[in-house]
C-alpha cells in the first residue's frame, strides 16, 4: 500500500528525511516510533500529499505521490487531483481538528457529501453506522465542545472513516488526552485493525506497537534506524539509538 524507497524532504536548506526506506503491506499496522523532531509527522506529511518530498521515490497504492506517469514522462499532478488523491487517505491528529461549529453528526456527514457527493441521507445513515462503532451514537447532536477529548478523538476517527479511505495515518493520536481517556481511543483502533485496515501510526504507546503492529519502524534524526517485528525491535533492539529511546520511554 505505501512504499518509500530513499524519500529525502528538506526544508529551508535543513534534510529532515535523510532517505527513508518504508513497506506498508495491504491490511497491515505499522507503527512509527522515535524522538520528537525525528521526521515521524513530516513522514505522514508526505504520505498523505501535505508535503512534497525532493527526491526518492514514494508511492501509495501503487501511484507514485505528486506525479502521475503518461508514455515515458513523469507530469506533476494539479491540485484537484492532489485532493482526489488526499482524500483516499485518513488522517487523524493529536489535536482532533473537528469543526467546532458544527454537531457530531455534521462532522461526520460534512465530507461525505461535499468530496464524494453522497446524498444527505446516505451520509447520515453511514455517519450513524460509523458513530455506533466508536461508541458514540448518542451524541450525534452535541458539539465537539461538549464532549471530552477521547470522544472528540472517536469521532475525528469516525469522520475519516466516513470517507472510506484505503489507507489511515495517526499521528500520535492519544498524545494529547487524559491518561484514562486514552484506553478508548486505542480499543476503537484495534477494532479497525482487526477489521484489515491497513493503518500506519506515529505513537508512544509501546504497548499498543507491541500487540497491534506487523511491524515497527524507528526512526531517529531523519534515518529508519531499525525496524521489524515489534516483539523483536521492542524487546530486543539492536541498535544503540533505539536501546536509549526505549529505555526512556519504557
Ligand atoms: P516529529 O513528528 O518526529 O516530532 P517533525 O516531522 O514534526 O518531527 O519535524 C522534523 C523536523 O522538521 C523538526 O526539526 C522540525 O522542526 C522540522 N519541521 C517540520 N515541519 C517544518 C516546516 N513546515 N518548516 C520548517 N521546519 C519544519
Ligand atoms: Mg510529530
């Protein structure tokens, strides 16, 4: 589904991806785990048509990002297609994003309706469907104000969904809620995992990458350091970076 070979982005003279390397296998999780400032989000960035990467060679469902191939030559891709093709792919944040002006309900029916065109009726019936999956079916008239993090997350989770994406990408998506706020969140996550969404997910919580993730990637001042089969690369790690990163995260 995503395969990186090389991707270099820099910005104002500075190389924050130094050739990364990532496979992203269909119906996979893939966790990305590494220090503050080591590329993680501008990774996603990239992988989601928010950035463009300089040089490398990224590709998400077989397309390359930016660029589309016709007879020999690569032709960048304008910006409605760069949309069309954003809109294959969820994205979560920390900070949940939602329109604060708008009920739960219309968060989650807003998209549907406006990029693929869904009727009214449609996009309500799915956002129900969808707002019953992450628990929150009952609060479909409240505002994101009225509701706690956790749940503003559930359903920042709920619309990407709504827009039935291929791929989804969370960067880092308990960091910002209370502690016992967060358990919800990554039982919702778990869930899409079993259900054979392919996910990558930029987090610190190790135990979440231990049980849920195929594979682990770390990443540390731009470079893949190590990566593999969490119960391997958590348990034992090879490299020295990552040894110190676990040792304080742990
Ligand atoms: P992480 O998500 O791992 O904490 P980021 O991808 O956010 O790291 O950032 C990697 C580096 O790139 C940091 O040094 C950050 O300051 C820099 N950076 C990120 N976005 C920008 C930007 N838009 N302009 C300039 N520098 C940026
Ligand atoms: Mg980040």
């Amino acid at each position: 589904m995503v395969e990186a070979r090389g991707v270099v982005k820099s910005y104002a003279g500075i190389e924050v991806l130094k050739g990364v390397d990532l496979t992203v296998t269909r119906g996979e999780v893939t966790c990305l785990i590494g220090p503050s400032g080591s590329g993680k989000s501008t990774l996603l960035r990239c992988i989601n048509h928010l950035e463009k990467h300089d040089a490398g060679e990224l590709r998400v469902d077989g397309a390359l990002v930016g660029y589309e191939a016709r007879g020999h030559k690569l032709h960048e891709l304008n910006d409605k297609q760069i949309c069309a093709e954003r809109a294959k792919i969820g994205m979560v944040f920390q900070r949940f994003n939602l329109f604060q002006h708008l009920t739960v309900l219309e968060n989650v029916t807003v998209g549907q309706v406006k990029v693929k065109g869904s009727s009214d009726e449609a996009a309500k019936a799915m956002a129900r469907k969808l707002l019953a999956r992450v628990g929150l079916d009952d609060k479909e008239k409240n505002y994101p104000s009225q509701l706690s993090g956790g749940q503003q997350q559930r359903v920042a989770i709920a619309r990407a969904l709504a827009m039935e994406p291929k791929l989804m990408l969370f960067d880092e998506p308990t960091s910002a809620l209370d502690p016992e706020l967060v358990g919800d969140v990554l039982e919702v996550m778990k869930d899409l995992a079993r259900s054979g969404m392919t996910m990558i997910v930029v987090t610190h919580e190790m135990n979440f990458a231990r049980e849920v993730a195929n594979t682990v990637y770390f990443l540390d001042s731009g470079v893949i350091e190590e990566s593999g089969d969490p119960r391997s690369v958590l348990v034992n790690p090879t490299s020295v970076r990552l040894q110190s990163f676990l040792s304080k995260v742990l």
